[in-house]
C-alpha cells in the first residue's frame, strides 16, 4: 500500500532522477484524490428506517451496487497512475 508521504517521495525521487513525470501526470493524481468525496458518496432520501420497506432497500441495493462499481474504477485508476511513479516490482494496491 502506497500513502501520501510515500507516493511524494516517490514523486519528487523519480522526477528529480529520471525526469519521467510531467506535472501533467501529478495534476492528474491530484484531481482523483481530489474527486473521491464526490464519486464514493452516494446518498438515499428517507429518515432513520429509510432502508426498511421495497423502496428503500431497493434504492440502498443499487447505490451499494453503484458505489462497488465505482470503486472498481478509482482503484484502477489508481493502479493505473500509481504504476508511473512507482519503482519497477513495487506494487500499488493490495487487494
């Protein structure tokens, strides 16, 4: 697993060595944590028991569906830019 610290040092080492990375390629890092809040929160109307009757545990199914699928894609996304800044055999995300 790669946090914060770790993947600045990764950067600054990799940038300052190689010059492989554009800040093209940290602006994009940047934007996805920047998007998570709004892309892996998923909100249902209702008061305390809304999950409780057809409706609402219709609408909590798919936004549980919906947000699974969702992480699917920011973990790949991740993986994806991560694989740039890392050195070779390191991993990513542990899954």
């Amino acid at each position: 697993m790669v946090n914060t610290l770790r993947l600045v040092e990764l950067w600054h080492d990799r940038r300052r060595n190689t010059g492989l990375h554009s800040d093209k390629e940290w602006d994009r890092i940047r934007q996805l944590a920047q998007s998570l809040a709004q892309r892996l929160t998923r909100t249902i109307e209702g008061e305390h028991f809304f999950f409780v009757g057809c409706l609402g545990a219709r609408a909590t199914a798919a936004a549980i569906t919906d947000l699974a699928t969702e992480i699917g894609k920011v973990a790949e996304e991740w993986e994806r830019s991560l694989k740039l800044m890392l050195p070779t055999g390191d991993q990513p995300i542990n899954r």
